[in-house]
C-alpha cells in the first residue's frame, strides 16, 4: 500500500517539503516511517482536557513502539459547564462544526496517513469523530476519561448537583455554607464529568461504533489504566494503517444500529441524538428520528447513572463497562457481532469474555429498569419533525403531563422566573428561539433544569424548548423542538396558558390549539431579530440545518 504522507516525504520533488520537516527536528528516519496525527484538545479551561497532554504523549508513545512517528496537532474545546448561561453556550454546539472541519484541514493538507483523536468533553468528541469519518483515514479515537464523582455528606456527587444545589440556594432550602461545600466537593479533579453526561455518552458510544479501544468511555482519567489504554490505541493505529481498516470501515449502518442500541441500554444524553445523526450524515448513512423510537421500543434500558440515578461512571467501570454492557445485550441477539472495530478485530471476539460484575449498575437484560430504551423522540403539533426526551431520567408521575404554557422567548428570561418563584406545579416552561439558527447555537438549559430540580418541581414541572439540554439535565426536559421558532414552528406561535399534553410512552406532545387556531396566530406572527448577525456565529445561524438532521451545515444553499 502506498502512504498517503509519501506526498510530502518521498521523491527528489518533495524535497523543500523534508527541508521544513527536518526545521522540526524529524530525522530522515521518521519520515520513512507512517505519519500518524495526534489531534489533542489539550488545554487549561477545561477540566476534561486539562490532562490531555499526559494522554496524547501516551498515545505517542504507542505509536513509536509500533513503527510509526506520531505528529500531534491541537483542537479547540469548549467547556459546557463554564459555558453554560451566558453567551459562551451559544458557541458550544457550533465549535463542533468547527472541530469537524479542522480535523479534515490538518490531516488533508499535511497528507497523514492515520488520527488518533485525544477528546474528552461534549461537542469535541462528535467534532473529531465527524472529521475523521468525512476524509475516510484510519482513526482511533482515546478519549481523556471520566472524572471521578465527589463526595458530600457521604453522598457520591457529581456537576449536575451544584447546579441543583443553586436552585436549592434561591429557595432557602440551604444556605451558603452548604452551597460551598457542594461547589467545593462535586469535581475532584480532572476528567469528563462524573456522570452519564454528554461527554461521557460519547465516549462509550464510540466504543459502541467500534472506533475506540474497550475502556475507552469508562476507565477514570486519574487511574493508571487510562494510560495504558492511550498506548494501546497508539499501537491500534498502526495495525489499521497496516491493514487500511480506515474510519468508514468501522462507522458503518452494522456499527450505527449497535450504537443505538447501545444508546437506549445506557440511557444516555439526549445530545447523543444530534450527534448520532450528524456522525451519520458523515458516513453517509441514512438516519432519522424516527429510527430513534423504532430502537427504543426493542432495546430494554439496562443503566441508570447519574443524573438518572446514583451510580457514576467508575462504578460502570467497575462493573466491566460498556462490554459487559454490550454482553447483555449480544444475550437477546441485539448487537451485530461481526463489526470491525479499532482493535482489529470484530465485536464479538472483543467482548467474548465481557462479564457484568455489578449488576446493580448494569441490570440483566433479563431484569432491566424498563423494556424500552433510555431516549423518546415525541411528535405532535408543536413538534411536527420531532422533539427528544432522556426517558430515564423522567420521574414516573411526569411521563405524561399536561398543563399551561409558560412563554419565554430566551433561557435568561425563564431563569429569571424561575428564581423568583414564578413557575408552580403544573407549569409547562416553554423556551423559545434558543435552537440551532434562532439561538443561535442550540444552547444547553442546565440553568433552568437543575433549578427546577433543586426547588423541588421536577415531579411537576416540565420544560420544554427548541434549545437543547445537558447530558446532567433531569425530570421533563423535552428539547430540540422541530421546526425551531426561528424557521416558522409552532413553538413559536404559543401564547401564555395554552395547555400543553405530553404523553412520552405514546411519544406524542400537543397543544391544545386548533389548525385555525395556528394559522390565524400566523398572520399576525412577526419574528424577532436574530440577537447575533456578525462574526461566524452570525454566519453559522444561516447554514445551519434542523436539529432533526443533527443541526449539520446545509450542503446546499
């Protein structure tokens, strides 16, 4: 097989392009050898890739041993959590956009013959994994790891009990001394936040795709395991170079259904669902929401971490992660054993000797929380292309609802409100003009979520936007409403006090509101001004496609 990077390394003509090498310091050697990409989301702003440079110089490590010569390459990241609230979340899911195409500009230009991706946190994981399934190379990807939950009151904790935590603060149901030492205790060091958030859902779905090593999604970034699965996949892309196993090889339609499956089982962040269909616009795979119910209705939900429950990541990990995860589903037929994966080898002979060692933390397929899967896909007049609910993380009593709309036209105004005691049981918070054009950027309402979870509404309050929300988000959260208000939806025609019906185990969500009704509010409708026209988020509001396609660039315009 001839090598990519032989375009820039071999022959008498590519000898200015040796010259800057050598600048470099790279030896004649090493430019006889693969050049692998190492691209690293290293950086000091986000707690989920502050470790990220031990990681990728592990992950060199490997592929020197292996016979390659390892080039590492940056990667912005945005940390949702420090984004969440303020303008910097209006950046988050669109920087993943920019991840996507970065990864293609840097692997093509320099013309490398394989990626090992090193992500770790929310939009960053789908960025990498988007660009390199768009230029087809062999890839692995070996993400950072998972933070190890907090502890307060003999209480295992993570980020999603701060935000609450602040709720309970607006309330008088604590006091600041009590706020402090849940700010204080939730994150003790670095790595993806400790639940089953986005970042983390993620991670074990590439695992589920077959583009990252088993371990990838659960091992804790502190444990010493970590690091030698960074070397592993150092050395695992130089098998794949070898035998031009390249991204689209792995990330196929066989790979995207176990994904799903794996999805439902896990009952992870609603996120996953844009970042599932974007993946598989890129792999040219055909795949809508629909498909998202059709798994849901056959794949019994086996996990729930936090939010959902009280189980974290570790404690996945040590109940033998998303292998056994993916054994107890290979138990009923569910998973396409066949797939090749990152190691080289299928998915059958990756898990034949998986075992679920806690199964308090996985349930047997036999005995799972519930037969249907951890995400719902609801339609109805508000929705007519569709809006997504974490299902697992919805209290019994609220998975059918039904009451009056409360309008807000941004996340800042509904917050606002709820911190002043203006949302009582019953309520339906509408959110509005916050999805992918009209925000723009889709933010995330952990804000909103977790201070109606921690003022105790939960159980009686449900949200519902064409935003999105974070994977640490619980109770009725129902997000990615299509069409969005910005395009013309329904949601946007709501008035104050119009009832709305949820019904999640129907999959429907409607307001009480004839077709007349609609179209009489639609003369009469004027839309606001995007609050964002200048730089490249003015420019991202205008190419941006729906949140039911994955919130993708449009390729036509």
């Amino acid at each position: 097989m001839t090598r990519r990077s032989a375009s820039v390394t071999q022959g008498i003509e590519k000898a200015p392009m040796r010259s800057l090498f050598y600048a470099m310091g790279y030896t004649k050697e090493e430019l006889d050898r693969p050049l692998i990409g190492v691209v690293s989301a290293h950086s000091e702003i986000v707690p989920g890739h502050y470790h990220l440079d031990k990681i990728a110089d592990a992950v060199k490590a490997g592929v020197r041993m292996a016979g390659g010569t390892p080039i590492m390459i940056p990667s912005i990241g945005v940390c949702d959590g420090i984004a969440m609230g303020h303008i910097g979340m209006k950046y988050s899911l669109a920087s993943r956009e920019l991840i996507a195409d970065s990864v293609e500009t840097m692997a093509l230009a320099h013309a490398l013959d394989g990626l090992v991706l090193v992500p770790n946190c929310d939009k960053i994981v789908p960025g990498m994994v988007m660009g390199a399934v768009r230029i087809n190379l062999p890839t692995v990807v070996c993400s950072g790891g998972p933070m190890l939950s907090g502890l307060v009151d003999d209480e295992d904790i993570s980020l999603s009990k701060i935000f609450e935590a602040v709720g309970a603060r607006k309330a008088n149901l604590i006091d600041d001394e009590k706020l402090e030492e849940f700010e204080q205790g939730c994150c003790p060091g670095c790595g993806s936040c400790a639940g089953m958030y986005t970042a983390n859902s993620m991670n074990c779905l590439c695992e589920a795709l077959g583009i990252a090593l088993p371990g990838n999604g659960t091992i804790p970034a502190v444990h010493n395991g970590r690091m030698r699965l960074a070397k592993h996949a150092g050395m695992a892309i130089m098998n794949l170079v070898e035998k031009d196993i390249k991204a689209r090889d792995i990330v196929n339609e066989r790979s995207i259904t176990n994904a799903l499956r794996c999805d439902m089982a896990l009952g992870c962040s609603s996120n996953s669902v844009l970042h599932l269909l974007a993946i598989a616009n890129e792999a040219g795979v055909p795949l809508d929401l629909k498909r998202f119910n059709k798994e849901s209705e056959k794949t019994p939900n086996l996990c729930h971490l936090a939010p959902a429950g009280e189980t974290h990541m570790q404690d996945l990990n040590l109940a033998g992660g998303i292998p056994a995860v993916q054994s107890e589903l290979a138990k009923k037929g569910m998973l396409d054993l066949d797939v090749i994966t990152a190691t080289g080898q299928t998915l059958g002979e990756n898990i034949k000797n998986a075992k679920n060692k806690k199964p308090d933390t996985i349930r047997p397929i036999e005995k799972p929380y519930s037969e249907t899967g951890g995400i719902a896909v609801l339609f109805g007049n508000i929705a007519t292309e569709g809006c997504v609910v974490k299902r697992s993380a919805v209290a019994p009593e609220m998975l059918t609802h039904s009451g009056p709309a409360r309008i807000f036209n941004s996340e800042e105004e509904a917050i606002d409100a709820i911190y002043k005691g203006k949302i009582v049981g019953g309520d339906v918070v509408v959110i509005r003009y916050e999805g992918p054009k009209g925000g723009p950027g889709m933010r995330e309402m952990l804000n909103p979520t977790s201070a109606l979870a921690g003022m105790k509404l939960d159980k009686t309050v449900a949200l519902i936007t064409d935003g999105r929300f974070s994977g640490a988000s619980r109770g009725a959260s129902i997000g990615h409403v299509c069409p969005e208000a910005a395009n013309g939806g329904n949601i946007g025609l709501l008035e104050e006090g119009d009832i709305i019906e949820i019904n999640i185990p129907e999959y429907s969500i409607h307001a009480k509101v004839s077709e007349e009704e609609f179209a009489k509010r639609k003369e009469h409708y004027v839309a606001p001004e995007p609050n964002i026209k200048t730089g490249w988020l003015g420019r991202y509001a205008k190419i941006v496609d729906s949140a039911a396609k994955g919130a993708v660039m449009k390729q036509e315009f």
